[in-house]
C-alpha cells in the first residue's frame, strides 16, 4: 500500500509539472526528470528543489519497473527523507497557482 501511494504521489508530481510546461508553452521534457528541471530554468521552482524531484523521478521508475525487487529499507529511507521534498513542492506549486 506505501509503495502504491509513493508511485502516485511521484506521478501526480510529475503531472502537475507537466501541465505546467504545457500550460506555459515549454520546452517538452525529454524525460520525467527533466520536467523538474525545465520548471526549474523558468523559475517556478528552485533548482535544489527541482534536483531532488528528479531524483524522485528516477525512483518512480524503480518502483514500476522493479516492484518485486526493491529493498524496503531504502525505500523506508527514501520515504522518510523525500516527504518533506513533496510538502515543499506542494508549496510552491501554490504559490505558483496564486500568481497564475
């Protein structure tokens, strides 16, 4: 259930970036990861911010790829150390909302 529920929350994020990208007429990412860094160049978000969501990106693709593989205590550690990475996007997403 945790696996499901990081898998749609990464993909949620990559949506929303997507949509932003679309919706500002960006250049189309050449991956998942680069939808964070193309936000990133236009800033609507930090590049620090946009790093750790690329890597979030990364392990999306484990966890569809490599479901029956994966190594709970790194995926414990991700969780743990990643959330906030999400609350923080979240965050300014709003903001960026806001002056939309």
């Amino acid at each position: 259930m945790v696996l499901h529920a990081m898998l749609v929350t990464v993909q949620s994020s990559i949506d929303i970036a997507t949509e932003i990208i679309a919706m500002k007429g960006l250049r189309r990412p050449a991956s998942y990861r680069d939808t964070f860094v193309i936000l990133a160049e236009e800033g609507v978000l930090t590049r620090d911010l946009a790093r750790h969501l690329s890597d979030l990106a990364g392990f999306r693709n484990v966890l569809v790829h490599s479901y029956y593989d994966l190594d709970l205590a790194q995926v414990y550690g991700i969780l743990t150390r990643d959330l906030p990475v999400l609350r923080e996007f979240l965050s300014e997403i709003k903001i960026f909302a806001h002056t939309v």
